[in-house]
C-alpha cells in the first residue's frame, strides 16, 4: 500500500505513546490494590500499537515491536498459568494469592504479590492480541496482490 503517512499523525502518535505507555504499566504494577491491572494496562499498551499501526502501517509496528504475536501470546499464558501452579506446589488453592516483602535498594520495602505475577501474563496476552490484529490487518490477500 502506496500511502502518504500524515505528519500531524505522526508526531502526535510518537508525542502520545511514550506517556500511553509510561500509564500502561502504571495501571499493570497498581492493579492488585486499585482498579487496573494486566487487561486495562494491555488495553492502552494495545492501543499504542493500533495508534502505530495507523500512522505507518504494519511494518511501522514490526519494526518497533520485533517479537511475534505469536511468542507474546504464549509467553503470558506460561506466565499466568505457571502462577497458578507455583500456588499449588506451596499446598495454596489454584491461583491463591501470597505476597512478599523485597527490600531494593535506593527505593526502600515494596510488596510483591502473585497477582501481579499473573497481570504480567494477562498484560502479554492483551499486548500480543493486539499486535497480531494489527498484522492480521495489514496483510494483503491474493485478491489485493493480484488488483496491484
């Protein structure tokens, strides 16, 4: 596809995405104790990617997101599902939730929990769902091959 990118468009969407993402991942670590969490964090991360796709096209977004839907999808259900298991092997419900406490240096305690863990692996899921509908959109059938 010939088309001429919009350069309001464009420098709107690179001015817009650092902060869409900078919230992205606000809402995913805030989840687990206010409204949130991985789905709301991937939502807005996924429209990142739409917002990409529609100012440069699908190979826009390949080239600033070089890993495969495919491999983003299967990486958050390993993630969630391990967190599920991991509960099991401690004689925990199936994804009963623990916390720990982590001391890191220059930011002092925080709290960890599993949930976060698993809003991890629903984040990828939702960010590589998006990313593969963006490709899934941008690929040319035969019937668009054969009319160029």
């Amino acid at each position: 596809m010939n088309r001429r990118p919009s350069p309001i468009l464009e420098h709107g969407i690179v001015a817009a995405a650092g902060p869409l993402l900078v919230f992205s991942l606000y809402l995913l670590f805030a989840g687990h104790n206010q409204p949130g969490g991985g789905f709301a964090g991937g939502l807005v991360a996924g429209v990142v990617v739409v917002l990409g796709w529609s100012a440069g096209g699908p190979e826009a977004v390949s080239r600033i997101i070089a890993v495969r839907s495919s491999a983003l999808l299967g990486a958050g259900l390993v993630v969630a599902a391990l967190t599920g298991f991991a509960s099991l092997l401690t004689g925990s419900g199936y994804l009963e939730s623990t916390s720990w406490e982590l001391a890191i240096p220059l930011i002092g305690k925080v709290k960890a929990t599993s949930a976060l863990a698993f809003d991890v692996g629903v984040y990828l899921v939702v960010v590589g769902m998006s990313l593969g509908l963006v490709q899934a959109l941008g690929e040319e059938t035969p019937a668009d091959e054969e009319a160029t």
